[in-house]
C-alpha cells in the first residue's frame, strides 16, 4: 500500500515511516523538513505545512492511506494560548483526501480527548491533562470532531497513553471503552509507531477510537 505519514519528523512519526517500511509498505514522509531522513527502498519525501491546504493537494494524492502523527509541541505558548494545529491540519488532509479518492485516515490524537477525558494515571487526569494540556487537548477534540465527521469510507483515531521512550511491547492493552477496566497509564511511542502502521491494513477498530497502553 502507499501510506503518507504526517508529522514525520517527530519521535513517532519518524518510528512509524520505519515500521510502515518494515510491512513492505510504500512510504511518503511529509513534514516542513526532510532532515534526518537517507536514502531507503520504498521511502519518499514531500515536504510542506499541515496549515497550508496546497502542500497537502499536492502530497496526498496517489495514496491509499494516511497516517497524522503530528501535534503541537507542549511549551509556554501551548500552556498559556490556544492552539488549532490539529484541526486545521485534519481538516485540510481530510479535503485533500476527499478531492483525490484517498479512502483510509489513521488519525493519532491524545489521551485525554474525546471518550478518554478524565481518564489516565492520577497525575495526568487530574493536573497535567486539565491545566497543562488543557489547550493542546482541546485542539485534539475538534480534531477528532473532523475525523469523524470527514465521510471518509474508512477512518479510526488512535489515542497513545502517556508517551514514553520506552521500548516497542507487543502485549498493548486495546481499549475502546473504559467500564471495569484499570486506568491507562503508559506507552512507548514506539509501540505506538508500530501499531499506527499495523492500522493500515487491520481494520478491526475502524469507525471509532481506541486506546493504546502497557
Ligand atoms: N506527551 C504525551 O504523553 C502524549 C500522549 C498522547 C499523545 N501525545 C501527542 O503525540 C504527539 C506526537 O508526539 P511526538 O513525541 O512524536 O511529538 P513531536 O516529536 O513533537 O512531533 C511532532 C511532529 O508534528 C510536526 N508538526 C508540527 N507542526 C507542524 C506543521 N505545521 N506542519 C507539519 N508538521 C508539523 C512536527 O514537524 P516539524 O519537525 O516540522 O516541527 C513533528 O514532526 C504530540 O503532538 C502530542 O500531542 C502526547
């Protein structure tokens, strides 16, 4: 399949171009830059802003599916303002996938928005989601507002756990619902790259989100 990548210059979005490559996929990394990418089988690059709707008429098209793993960065300016990368950036790959019959969004957002609010380790849930992601999480929800509301034939959000560099776990915990079940704590963005990039194919969790943890 041909998967575009958005955001890939970040920490999961470079280990999810890998892990696509790694399926035998496809892969464009669009990002503002192309740095820290060499030369390897199968990989391209297209370089642009989520902000700008023309970078992305011009990278989406000719791809099967799209993988967002981009965001805005948690500092001063995303503690104290608001922010609406995400629900730019979405609603511009989602026009650009409707205007070239692009079918499949791989959606990553965050802990803390949509059906996870109030959710996670003690600490996230009651001071680092409400006070220092309140802007950033805020954003996240109208991005999966778009993401849902997009008429893509096929689309899934995918909620990380709180990020760590950990190792890559095969043994995730799936969740879409939270009755009866331990809160979410913690995942290694490289677990995250890899299930983002199995999403391409598995279906299973479409329609609706899901939340990975350890
Ligand atoms: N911290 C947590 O516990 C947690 C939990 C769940 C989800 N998340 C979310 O996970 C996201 C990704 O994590 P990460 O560690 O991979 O973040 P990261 O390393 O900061 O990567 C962010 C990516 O977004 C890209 N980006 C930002 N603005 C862009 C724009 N205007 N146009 C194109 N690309 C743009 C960056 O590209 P450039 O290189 O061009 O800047 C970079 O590739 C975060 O944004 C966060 O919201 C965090």
């Amino acid at each position: 399949m041909k998967v575009l990548v958005v955001g890939a210059t970040g920490n999961i979005g470079r280990k999810t171009v890998a892990e696509a490559l790694q399926l035998g996929h496809e892969v464009t990394a669009f990002s503002r830059s192309s740095r820290g990418f060499g030369p390897a089988t199968g990989l391209n690059l297209a370089s642009g802003d989520v902000r700008s709707s023309e970078d992305l008429k011009a990278a989406v098209p000719g791809h099967d599916a799209v993988i967002l793993t981009f965001g805005a960065p948690l500092n001063r300016d995303t503690i104290l303002r608001p922010t609406d990368i995400c629900e730019v950036g979405t609603r511009n790959v989602v026009a650009a996938m409707q205007a070239h019959d692009v079918p499949r969004l791989i959606a990553m957002t965050s802990i803390g928005a949509g059906f996870s609010k109030g959710r996670g380790r003690w600490p996230f849930r009651n001071i680092i989601a409400p006070f220092l992601l309140r802007n950033i999480l805020a954003d996240r929800v109208v991005q999966e507002e778009v993401v849902m509301a997009s008429g893509l034939p096929e689309w899934v959000i995918v909620q990380p756990a709180e990020l760590t560099d950990g190792k890559r776990r095969s043994d995730l915990r799936h969740m879409t619902d939270f009755e009866g079940q331990p809160q979410p704590t913690t995942v290694a963005r490289a677990s995250v790259a890899a299930f983002l990039a199995s999403m391409v194919s598995d279906k299973r969790f479409d329609g609706g989100g899901v939340l990975i943890s350890d």
